[in-house]
C-alpha cells in the first residue's frame, strides 16, 4: 500500500523518465514525430475544395472536456472517496493530425494518461471510458461527431500505470465554406462507455 506522501507525488505526475521516455516515443511514431503541442491555426479563406495541405494545417486543437478529466472508481457499494477509492485515471498528453478523404476530414486523437492505484486497492486489469468529439464553438456551441472509446490497462502491481490511446476512426465533414477554425477536438472520461450497447428492438413483422 503506498503511503500518502507516495499518493500525492505520483497524483502530481512525477513519472519515472523510463515510462515517459516509452510513451513519449510511442507519440513520435505514430504522428511522425510531430509536436503534441496545439499548432498556431492557418488563417483560412472560406472556399470549396481545401487542399490536403489546408485539412492538416488547420487540424482542431485539442482540449478537456470541463468535468472530465479523471476517472474514479470505488469499492462495490462505495463512494470514490478516501480509502474507498480503488482507482483514479488522469488525462496527460495529447497530440492529433487530420487528413482529406473525399468531402470529409479524417482525424486521429492520440491520448495520454495515467492510472493510480487507490487505498483500496485496483483489479490487476482496467478498462479505460473516453469519449472523443470534434465540437463547432460559438455562442450556442454544436457536436459535429462524437464516438465512445475503450482501452484496457494492465495495472499489475504498480502504484501507477500509464495508457495511451489513438482515436484513429473520427469522421467528420469538411464544414461549409472550408473555415475550421471554430473546430476544436474535445476529450474526456465517459463511464457511460463502459455500459453494453443496447440490441436495437425487432420489428414486428
């Protein structure tokens, strides 16, 4: 069992430098070495028919949903509180590029985090809620495409464990008059994602 002081230096993300430098290097591979840092985005000029070239410049940055960015879960019966926690799943790093396929934009979400191992102790494996959405901003802001994600996280006997995702499958038209700039990747913990899907009902014949 780790103790409190272990607790919040971990909770603060003082990974070991061989962890960070493995994930780290896992980003550089699958997004050819680009920075995960949101990129300036290109001024565009309303138009029909972007170029490859515009889809990737102007690629959504990316940002946390507001209420969630962890996960906690608690022993059966229990709130996710004091010892009663069994895990928390934290976000860290993101990275993203988008590519033309047709009349719509491609986008891969590539995502960072960490599980912590709670007083109360985690299962020796986790699945990982995270719903990923590509959001129009505004006044009254719109979800253009959304899409639940799952990843399973073998915990052994680790106090804390990273995880990595890529969302390599998000669709989504190219918007009217070719201007993304109101676009921005949104991300977040859904544990609604964790609940088997719903059989679609038979027709009555």
């Amino acid at each position: 069992m780790m103790t409190a002081g272990v607790a919040l230096v971990v909770l603060a993300g003082l990974a070991s430098p061989a962890a960070s430098q493995s994930l780290s290097d896992r980003f550089k591979s699958l997004f050819g070495g680009k920075s995960d840092e949101p990129a300036p985005a290109a001024p565009q000029a309303p138009q029909q028919g972007l170029s490859a070239t515009q889809i990737e410049d102007g690629c959504p940055s990316v940002a946390v949903r507001a209420g969630a960015s962890t996960f906690a879960v608690a022993a059966p019966g229990k709130q996710a509180t004091g010892n009663d926690v069994r895990y928390q799943a934290t976000l860290g790093r993101t990275a993203r590029d988008c590519r033309k396929d047709g009349d719509q934009i491609v986008a891969r979400i590539g995502i960072q985090g960490r599980i912590i191992v709670g007083p109360a102790g985690a299962p020796p494996s986790i699945e990982v809620p995270l719903r990923v959405a590509v959001v129009q901003g505004g006044v009254g802001e719109k979800v253009i495409a959304t899409k639940a994600y799952r990843t399973t996280v073998e915990v052994g006997e680790g106090d804390s464990v990273p995880f990595s995702l890529v969302a390599d499958d998000l669709v989504y038209p190219i918007p009217p008059g070719g201007d993304m700039s109101s676009y921005i990747f949104y991300i977040g913990f859904d544990p609604q994602a964790l609940a088997p899907e719903k059989k679609a009902p038979r027709k009555k014949k």
